[in-house]
C-alpha cells in the first residue's frame, strides 16, 4: 500500500512522528475546521475527511464500514464536581484501537503507522507467543503482544549488559505517550491489551487531535450513509408483486 504524502498544502494529520505532521498540528493549533458559508453536509464531510486521515488513513472506506459500530456505548454517570463528560462521539473510531497495527503504533513501537504495519507484515510481532503478519488482526482484551527489539527505530546495536542501546529519533517526545487501556513494558518491548477505550470525565482515553465536536460530526456523517445504503437494500429487496397490489 502507497503511504499517502504529508503535504503541507493538504494540512491533513496522520499517525506519525514526522517534523511535517509535527508542523501541521502546531499550525492547526485549536482552530476548528471553516463552517462558515458551508452546509451541514459539507461540515460533516469535512470533519470526516480530517478525522479519517489520522485514524486509519491505511483502511479504505469499506475496509473502515466494517469495523464501524453506529450505536456507541453511553455512560450513566451522575452529576458531580468533576469536568463533564464528553460526548460518546469521541469513540466513533474505538473499534480500530483493536487493530494490531494501531497497537504497535499505540504502544510507541513504530514512527508511523504505515511503519507499524511493515513491521507486521515482515514477521517481527507475536500475539501470545505466536507470530501473526496480518495487521488488520483484532486483539482480545488481555492478549500480549511483543515486538522483535530489532524492529524497534530508537533501539539499535552496538548490544549492551542492558541490552539494546537507546537512540531517539528526531521530533518523536511529543508524541510520546502511552493510552490507558494499554500495558506497555519497555525492557521487554512488549504490550498487554487491557480492554475497549472509554470515555472518562473531561477527556477521552483515545488520543486524537481533534475535538469531540468534530468527532460528533463524523460520527453523524457515516450513520447517515449506513442508514441511506440500509435503505437502498430494503427497496431492492421488495418483491414485484408488491409494487402491483390492487387493494
């Protein structure tokens, strides 16, 4: 699969550590997507567009509507102190957190997600002691996945007492952190899948750089085409003799 270009005139976010992806969202910063002058349409299509870049741009639309779950997981939590919840929208793509190219990019295990899957594909990742090269592979809540060191950017030889040694790679300590629903150990470049991402009180568990709003809009936008394409099966489906009925 041809990685898609970190262009500066498409401004589009992708899962990587490069310095481009880094400029693209310090020029971002927290400005919303344009909606004046735009129709609903055009808003919802454009939020698409940005949040599809950046979870999952390697998935094709279909390969995505897959894995698309329309009802969300709501939360029945009361009114207290703490930071609004917010809204279930921010899990619109939680089902691709599953996938094991997504953890080995989670995990900080690969500088981009394109690189996570070469290092699938070319045997370095096992899941509960056994090799797996197919990256769209779901993991289970608790699977252990582990990664070849040598496949690792920032680990490389000379070996040492301790092991590998440690060379970081240029612009990745921004993107440097580990989700909760992940257990990752570094001494053994391995990673425990915990379970489902969740939302929590006044943020979400999966690392976005948008906002939820822009989730919401996204979100809208994909239910609406299941609904339409649901329909457009239904009407095929109705047998000629209904068309015809005298009553």
């Amino acid at each position: 699969m041809r990685k898609p270009k970190d262009s500066f005139s498409r401004g589009l976010i992708r899962m990587s550590w490069s310095k481009k992806n880094l400029f693209i969202i310090h020029q971002r910063g927290d400005r919303l997507p344009r909606s004046q002058n735009r129709t609903l349409f055009q808003q919802k299509w454009q939020a698409k567009k940005d949040t599809r870049a950046y979870h999952g741009a390697q998935l094709n639309e279909q390969q995505f509507r897959r894995l698309f779950e329309p009802k969300l997981p709501t939360s029945n939590i009361k009114d207290q102190k703490e930071e609004k919840h917010p809204s279930v929208s921010v899990l619109t793509y939680a089902s691709l957190e599953r996938r094991l190219d997504f953890i080995v990019f989670r995990s900080c295990f690969a500088s981009s997600i394109w690189a996570a899957r070469q290092i699938i594909i070319h045997g370095k990742v096992n899941v509960n002691g056994k090799k797996v090269s197919v990256p769209s592979h779901l993991a289970k809540d608790g699977d252990i996945i582990s990664i070849n060191p040598l496949a690792v950017p920032y680990l490389t030889e000379p070996m040492t007492p301790k092991g590998l040694t440690f060379k970081p790679i240029p612009y990745m300590q921004p993107f440097l952190f580990i989700p909760e629903y992940l257990e990752v150990n570094f001494n053994t470049c391995s990673t425990v899948f915990l379970r489902n991402p969740i939302s929590r009180p006044g943020r979400s568990e999966i690392p976005s750089p948008f906002p939820p709003g822009i989730h919401s809009l996204a979100h809208e936008y994909y239910v609406e085409r299941i609904k339409k394409k649901k329909g457009k099966r239904t009407r095929r489906l109705v047998p000629v003799e209904e068309n015809f009925r005298i009553d």
